[in-house]
C-alpha cells in the first residue's frame, strides 16, 4: 500500500506529534508497505531525505516552532502527486491538511486525519484568546473535519469533543503506539549514580519525575503547589521536571518565589534516546496536566515501569488502572497520601513497577499501526466501491431525482 503521512510539524521538533507519526512510520515500513511523509521544512528550505519530503515553510510565532507553507512552493507536492498515494493520513490542521485535501481531491484517494491537540487548550498563545474563542475553534474544526472520510482519535474523551463540535464524520479511537522495548532497557548501577551526580540529586533522594513540554498549559505549577505536603512526610524528595518550553522561564519564577530551589530539580531538553533513563531514575511518574488527547508520557513512564500518581483525566481511563499501575487525584490531600503509600511500601511500588510495565504492551507500535492499517483497508474497499461504474450511475440517478 503506498501511504502518504502529512504533518505540519517533524523531527528534529520533540512532541507528541513527531513520536506518533514516527511510530506509525516505522510500523507500517516494517509490515512492508511503501510509505513517505509530506511535512514543512524546520529550515525553511526545500528538500527530501529519505522517505521525508520537506517543503519550503516561514515560522508564523503564533506558537513556538510553529510554521506555514509557502503557497509558491509546489515542486516537492508535484513528485508527492507523481508517487500517485493511495491514501493520505494527516497529523496537524493547518499547512498541510490543506495539501493533504487538495492531494486527496486530485487523486480521488481517501483522506484520514489524526486529532492530536485539543485546540481550546492553546487558544491564549493565539493574540491572548481574544480573536478564536472556544467557541470560534469548534465551528472551524467542524467544517474542515466534516468533509474528511474519517477521523483518528486517542481517547474516548477527544472523541466526545469533537462530536460536541457538530463532527459527523466516523471516529475511529486508537491510542497511539511507542517503541515499548526502547523505555526497558535496563539502567545499569553506574549509569544511574552518574546521572543522579549529573543532576545533584543525592544517593538517599527520592524522586518525583515529570517528563514533557514545559508550557503552561502542561499545569506544572500545580506539582509546585502539591510538593509541600509531600515534603512534611518526606523531606529528601526531589521533583525532577525533564524537557523543555515556551514556559521554562516563567517556572524557574514560580520555584524561586515558592522557595522550592533546593527540591525541583530542571534538567532542560534530553536527548530521545535517553528520556528512558530519566523514567528509570524516578520513584514515581508524577502529572497535573488535564490538556492531553492521550499524553504519550503516561505511557513511555509505564513502559519503564515507573507507577504514575496524577490528575484525574477522561483521557487516561484506559491508561491508569487504580491501585494496579498507579493512582489518579482529584484532590490535594489524594495526591500526598498516593505519593506518601508509594514511597513507604517498597515492595507496593514494585510490584506496581510491575504491573505499570506489563500494561504498556498493549499500547506497542505494533498493536498502534494494526489496528490504523485496518482503518486504512476499510477506507480502501470503500473508495474501490464508490469509484464502480454502478455506483456512480446510482448517484448520478440519486442526485438527479
């Protein structure tokens, strides 16, 4: 099947977006199919690598790393059309949902489209709010939604929302996939001495790890707020906060006025490849954000079997199972009596160490890109269908009456 992935946004930018749509590449080239990937150049420049097409874009500073194509710039869109895709997967709902519409309509070939970001979220970055309202969001995001022929959510709670928008379009729910075996590779002794000495975090610390883009609406101000009552039972723990962002300054603020300096411990951006080790080095994977489609870092801490303690969210039902790989909290008191039960009882936090790593299989790769082929092959026999000559001579006398 020659399958074609667009993307507003790609490596070497880290976010939830790149991770699924490398994960959905590498899948689908290793069950044999010819896949490529249309995105927008990080350089601005035109050019191909590999499987990768990249097309002339400008930064637009509505949201950091965020791009636009060139509406002059078509060579690279022209090979895409020669290639002749038989069908399209779009990740983002800008630049290239617009070419992927435009592909798909020269073509006669399907067009699917994965919701990854829930947009009434990041309004504010957009003239602080005031232009694309909530409610200005929804009307937009239905009327490009409704004529695509089917759409890819994460979670039951995205699903809601966009039926509550007026999307009538099929909404396949499937949790995006990782590299599991990539967050189980063993930390050795000296590895996780040196790292902790990296980071000043001393051999009887226990650590709380948040891991993920530093921005404000990731609600990592609220780990600051909860810290304190985990500190009067447990006062060598540390919150290691992994990544970075638009609100990196912003927090460093908000550490130095509450006096935390000594117990947050800021690693700026790591390498993918080693984000692994930081799960490793963690007690507990902690999280307050409530903005997640899915959030792919529930599952990367679970894979590495770190027990997750965070706030309750629609989108993680599935993800933490009560008192079997973690705890969700509603509430401030909930929150340092999970923590407090998880750093007391060591042979508890194994075993959901445990359990945290054996629940992550069902979110593999490999189970991700399955059940998006499936999707893929449905949308196929439905285009073969409607292109037969009896079903177009029954629309032709449909329309007609």
């Amino acid at each position: 099947m020659k399958i074609l992935i667009t993307t507003d946004t790609f490596s070497p930018v880290i976010n939830g977006v790149v991770t699924s749509v490398l994960s959905l590449y590498r899948e689908l080239k290793h069950a044999g199919h010819d896949v490529r990937i249309l995105t927008l150049s990080h350089t601005g420049d035109v050019m191909t690598i590999g499987d990768v097409y990249y097309v002339k874009s400008i930064p637009v500073g509505v949201y950091p790393d965020a791009r636009m194509k060139l509406p002059f710039s078509n060579r690279i869109v022209r090979e895409i059309i020669g290639w002749n895709p038989e069908i399209i997967h779009s990740q983002t709902e800008f630049s290239m949902m617009m070419v992927s519409k435009m592909i798909a309509r020269k073509l006669g070939i399907s067009h699917l489209h994965t919701y990854h970001t829930m947009y009434e979220n990041y309004l504010d970055y957009i003239l602080g709010g005031r232009i694309i309202t909530p409610s200005v969001a929804a009307f937009i995001t239905k009327h490009m939604f409704n004529r695509l022929d089917g759409i890819v959510t994460a979670s039951l709670k995205t699903k809601k929302a966009l039926q509550s928008y007026g999307v009538n379009r099929p909404i396949h729910i499937i949790p995006t996939g990782i590299a599991v075996d990539n967050f189980q590779l063993s930390l050795s002794g000296e590895e996780r001495a040196s790292l902790r000495a990296k980071l000043s975090i001393g051999d009887h610390d226990r650590i709380l790890a948040f891991v993920g883009r530093i921005a404000e609406e990731k609600n990592i101000v609220e780990l600051l707020e909860l810290l304190p009552d985990v500190l009067q039972s447990h006062p060598n723990v540390k919150l290691l906060i992994v990544g970075g962002g638009p609100y990196w300054k912003e927090l460093k603020t908000q550490i130095s006025t509450r006096g935390l300096e000594s117990h947050v411990v800021l690693s700026g951006m790591v390498d993918p490849e080693e984000v692994y080790k930081y799960y490793h080095l963690a007690d507990i994977f902690v999280n307050a954000s409530t903005s997640e489609t899915q959030g792919l870092t529930y599952i990367e801490a679970l894979s590495s079997g770190c027990p997750i303690v965070c706030r309750y969210d629609p989108c993680i039902d599935d993800v933490v199972e009560e008192g079997f790989n973690g705890f969700t909290y509603t509430s401030r008191h909930q929150f340092a009596t999970y923590v407090d039960k998880l750093l007391r009882n060591d042979e508890f936090r194994i075993q959901m160490s445990i359990n945290a790593a054996s629940t992550a299989r069902k979110y593999s790769g490999n189970v991700f890109a399955n059940q998006i082929e499936d999707v893929y092959m449905n949308l196929l026999r439905a285009t073969r269908v409607n292109r037969a000559p009896f079903a177009r001579i029954i629309r032709y006398i449909t329309k007609k009456r």
